[in-house]
C-alpha cells in the first residue's frame, strides 16, 4: 500500500513543470500564484551534482529562457564580473551566465521585475559574466561592483551603476542614467536623454540626440556629433570639448575646473555665448566680439543669439573653433601666446590683468 | 516682481507638480540661477532631513498606548517626581507627563513635522535670501571694474565691446574689502561645509567596508575637489567682486557634497553586499 502510494506520488511529481516551464506558461499554475508572487529558483540547480568544479573554474552555464510579459523590467546585481545586455524583438529574456559552480544565480520574479542575483556558497563575492539577450522594450536596472556594464539597443529605460568597471552603452532608444565611480562611460548612438557620471574616468557621448547631461571630476568630457537642445557638462579636473548642432531654442553649458573647454560652434549659429574665467584664457578660431559683461565674464552673440551657451573654466582656455578644425588639446594652453593667426581671438585673463 | 514658480518649487521637490507644470518648471529652471539654487537648497534639506537619526523611543511607551487604547480615555501616568506638591494640592495626582492615545499621538506628530518644516522652509528662504542678495551687493568698486576692463581692452575682438558697469556701481553698497567678501563667501558656504563635516563623519565610520582600492579613488578625488576649492577661495579673496568665481565656488562644494554622499551611501550599501 506504501509502496503504491510512493509510485502515485512520483507519478505526479514528474507531472509538476519545472519553475522555469511556469514562467514560459502565459497562466501559471495555481501551486505558483499560491507560493506568492516572488518565485526563487537557480538556473543551474540541475547541474550541481555532475558538473562541480572543486577548483572554482568558472564554466560557462546552460541558458535559461525566459517568457516576460511587457512592462516587466530586468534587475541585476553583480559583484564582479561583466554584465553584457543585447536586445532582440522577442517577449522573452536569454539568461546565460559564466561563474563557478561553487556560485549560484537566483532568478527571482516578482510581478514587475525579474532580479538576478549571485547566491555565493563561499562567502566571498563571486565573479559573473552575464550575457543577456532582452526584449527591447525592457526596463534594465543593472548594478555592479567590479563590473563592466554594456548594453546595446535598448529600448527602455536603462540604469547602470558600477563601481569600479566601464559602462558602455550604443544604439538604442530612452532615456539612459549611467554612472560609474571609477570607469569610463561611452555612449553611442543613441536617442534619448542621457545622465551620464563618472568620479575617476571620462565621459564619451557620440551620435546622441536628445537632452544630455554629463558629470566627472577626474576626467574629460567629450560629446561629438550631438544633436540636443539642452547640454550640461562638467568637470573639476579635465578637458569639455563640445561638437553638435546648436539648436535655436537650446541651452548648453560646459565648465571646468582646471582644464579647457572646446566648442565647435556650426557657422550659422544663432546663440548667446557667455565665456567666464578666472585665470584663463579665450580663444577663438574665427572672429568674435566679445563684450564684457562683469568681471572676468564676457559674452559674444552669434546670428539671433537664440540659444544660450554658457562656457567656464576657472585656470584653462576656452576655445571657440568651427566644426571641420581639428580639436584642441588643453596642452595647447602653454604655446598660446605665440600663436597668434589673423581673424583668430584672444583674451588673456588673470590675476594680473587687475593689478 | 517675485518669480511666480518661486511658491512651487517645494511641490516641485516632493514631486507633487502634474507633468506639464514639472516640465515647465524644469524649463526655466535651466534659465533661472535662483530657483535653481532654492531647489538645490530644498533638495539638500530634504535629504538632510532623511538622514537624520531616528530618535529612541521609550520602551514602555507602546504598552502604555496600548493600555490608552484598551481603556478608552486619556489617562495620566504616574511619574515619580512629577510635582508632588501640585498634586497634593489639587487633592489628585497629576504629573509633568503627559499621555495622548495613538490618534492623538499621530497628530501631534504632524503637527510637529509640520512646524518644523514649516521652520526649516521659512530659514531656508530667509538664509536663501540673504545668499542670493550676498553676491549682489559686494560687488567691486566701480574704480577697481574700470580699471580691469581697461586692462583687458586688448583683444581685437574687444574694439567698442565694453557695456556701462551699472548693476556693479548702483549696487555696491558695501565695500568690497578683501575681508568682506570673504565673510560673504563664508555665510554663504557655512551650509555646504556643515554638510560636508557630517558627511566626512559618516564616511569615516563606513569607510572600511569599502574596498582599498575604492577608498583610495574616492580620496584623491575629493582632494582634487578641495585643491579646487582652495583655489576658488584664493581667487575670491583676491577678487572679491567676482561672481563667476563665487558660483564656481559654491558648485565645487555642491559637487564635494555630492561626492560625499554617494560614497557614503555606497559604503552603507556595501554592508550587505560585500566590500565596494
């Protein structure tokens, strides 16, 4: 009787789905909604017993699929390791991931989000590469410490933080809030507003069209090809350089502590440019008036004057140059008072210019 | 005329305004120094207020609500020198203390809260006030402007290019003295540098559960940050007048306490999560 029993009870069990089965059902089953809306499962709890790594080797891991209904976001939470995100136009995620068998990632799923977290049997913070292929649409929220964030053509709304890693981020739609304390972010081809940070690293934005704001302190902004009515970008120790189109209506501000500030202004410009220093300089490429405003503050109008610019360097130069002029390197401070061309403008600034 | 968004930028701050009013507002934000400066002045307080320690609560103090509640009435608890005297007076005991039951609890709480935001808010806008007159009334003396607007007429680009100092003359007030506009720097930074002392205290006890490596970056960073600050407070003091370099001041210590605060919070984070 026992032992019919035993039989029964296997017989069922092998009917049950493997959670991974549930998530892909459009309807879970009643035993899941039961278990409440957070369902935690490992993505290689199969693979324990045959495939452990005594020596901690990490082996690249079986993917999981999952099914995800629209609006559902993806969580990551890394320690070390990389975090790689590509899209595709499935309503599905492909969770793969390289770690050792001693770490296990939990899937959990909860009814707005599916988090990815490291469950290390060690007790020290395990290294992952995540690779994961994500409906465009999906929301990403992605966090790391030693980690390399990328992300390609996303769709949605992107957040990424890291410590001490790189963030990359190229094609893609949304808006992107990016911030690392020791890496660079680059970002590429993308259109959306844009928040991008970094302490110990510079910022690289190319080809972005939407509202831009970027911040360091120990490192360079560079925005090429922008196409933004509102750009903001600043450092304490490094260069801004600035390429794009000046929209009519827009507002562009660009400041540094020690270090010089590049704009490319297109030929037919129609802005307000004020240029403040303390111990600096002003240069130009082509001939502008510059009218003084107050101290150490002065102010050039180009065409209409529509759009407002607002370029500040406490010890560097600011250059004001044309588009197709090669860029000027914040070395270039040294050698600039003999070089001196005709049409070009120069304002020397300084505590001597007082005395 | 009084900037008409000035009255919103609390709801602003507590993300009460609807989409279209929050958008505007954002716009002019962008055009606005002193509103933008009220709204980080308001953002500062709030996170401020957040980080404020939880006061400890008496251990009994939920039986005897519950007790409160149980009963029904507001009842006096007995405190053991709570004015003897009065009470053998008035031929009843009665204490110094004093009992609420829970809804009166809850809204004397608001009522508290209420006060001292309504407190803060009316400081902040005074001290926000007095800031944002500061820089304008120490401006330079005319005869120090004209003297280095002479000086940098130099540039071809200059040719007829100065504008009449009218806002520096009819507002200097108060003599821009070296000494001056250092007091005027220094009310204006109290709140940063007071900012800045708490946060320094926080990090300091968080900082080991960040890795070396973090610690180091962080460091070096904050000092190429107070390099830069030292710097701005040379300038000013040597040109006391100069608004450029007074704002430049006051964003390097906004970023300082930016900087602070995100690896404070990150070593506050680390405790779960392993070393950052």
């Amino acid at each position: 009787m026992l032992a019919a029993a035993l039989a029964l009870l296997v017989l069922l069990a092998s009917f049950v789905p493997q959670p991974w089965a549930w998530a892909a059902c459009p309807t879970p089953p009643d035993a899941a909604r039961i278990a409440g809306l957070v369902a935690a499962y490992s993505d290689d709890e199969d693979h324990d017993a045959e495939d452990d790594d005594e020596y901690g080797n990490t082996i690249p891991q079986p993917d999981t699929t999952i099914v995800v209904r629209p609006g559902v976001a993806l969580e990551i939470e890394n320690f070390g390791g990389e975090i790689s995100v590509k899209t595709w136009d499935k309503d599905a995620i492909k969770i793969a991931a390289d770690h050792s068998l001693r770490d296990k990632v939990i899937i959990e799923r909860t009814g707005s989000a599916i988090r990815l977290k490291v469950k290390s049997r060690r007790f020290v913070p395990a290294v992952i590469r995540y690779r994961i292929t994500a409906p465009r649409w999906m929301k990403l929220e992605l966090s790391g410490v030693n980690t390399d964030i990328d992300i390609e053509d996303a769709r949605g709304e992107v957040r990424a933080e890291t410590v001490q890693g790189d963030i990359t981020l190229k094609g893609g739609v949304g808006f992107a809030s990016l911030s690392s304390i020791q890496g660079e972010i680059t970002v590429t081809g993308v259109r959306g507003r844009i928040e991008a940070s970094s302490v110990n690293q510079g910022v690289r934005l190319v080809n972005v069209v939407g509202a831009i704001f970027a911040e360091s302190v120990n490192g360079g902004i560079v925005i090429e090809n922008a196409e933004s009515d509102s750009v903001e970008a600043s450092t304490v120790n490094g260069p801004v350089t600035f390429e794009g189109l000046v929209s009519d209506t827009g507002y562009y501000r660009f400041a540094t502590h020690n270090g010089c500030i590049d704009v490319a202004m297109p030929e037919k410009s129609n802005a307000t440019v004020s240029l403040s220093t303390f111990s600096g300089g002003i240069d130009s490429s082509f001939p502008v008036t510059l009218k003084k405003i107050k101290s150490r503050r002065f102010q050039t109008t180009l065409g209409s004057g529509r759009a407002k610019f607002e370029l500040e360097s406490f010890q560097g130069t600011i250059f004001l140059r044309r588009p197709q002029e090669a860029r000027q390197g914040c070395d270039s401070d040294d050698e600039k008072d003999k070089d001196e061309k005709d049409g070009k403008t120069k304002v020397e600034s300084g505590d001597q210019d007082d005395r | 005329m009084q900037d008409p968004w000035i009255e919103r930028l609390s709801e602003y701050v507590d993300e009460e305004l609807s989409r279209p009013d929050r958008e505007a507002l954002e716009q002019h934000l962008l055009r606005c120094t002193e509103c933008s400066s009220a709204v980080e002045d308001l953002m500062a307080v709030r996170e401020r207020a957040r980080n404020l320690p939880e006061a400890s609560v008496p251990a009994e103090l939920w039986s005897r609500i519950e007790s409160s509640i149980a009963t029904g009435r507001l009842r006096s608890v007995p405190s053991q020198e709570a004015r003897p005297e009065r009470a053998k007076e008035s031929g009843r005991e009665r204490t110094g203390r004093l009992s609420l039951s829970l809804p009166q609890l809850v809204a004397a709480c608001l009522a508290v809260a209420l006060l001292s935001g309504a407190g803060v808010f009316a400081l902040m806008k005074l001290s926000g006030r007095a800031s944002r007159i500061g820089p304008t009334v120490a401006q330079a003396p005319p005869s120090g402007a004209a003297r280095e607007g002479a000086t940098q007429a130099q540039a071809p680009s200059r040719q007829g290019a100065e504008e009449p100092r009218s806002i520096a003359a009819s507002n200097a007030t108060v003599p821009a003295t070296g000494s001056g506009a250092v007091n005027t720097t220094r009310t204006e930074a109290t709140p940063h540098e007071e900012a800045i002392a708490e946060l320094r205290k926080a990090l300091a006890r968080e900082r080991d559960r960040l890795d070396p490596a973090t610690v180091r970056a962080l460091e070096s960073n904050l000092a190429i940050i107070d390099l830069a600050i030292d710097q701005a407070k040379r300038a000013l003091a040597a040109d006391p007048a100069n608004t450029y370099v007074k704002e430049h001041l006051a964003e390097t210590m906004r970023r300082k306490v930016e900087l602070l605060q995100r690896a404070t919070l990150l070593a506050s984070t680390a405790n779960s999560e392993g070393t950052r």
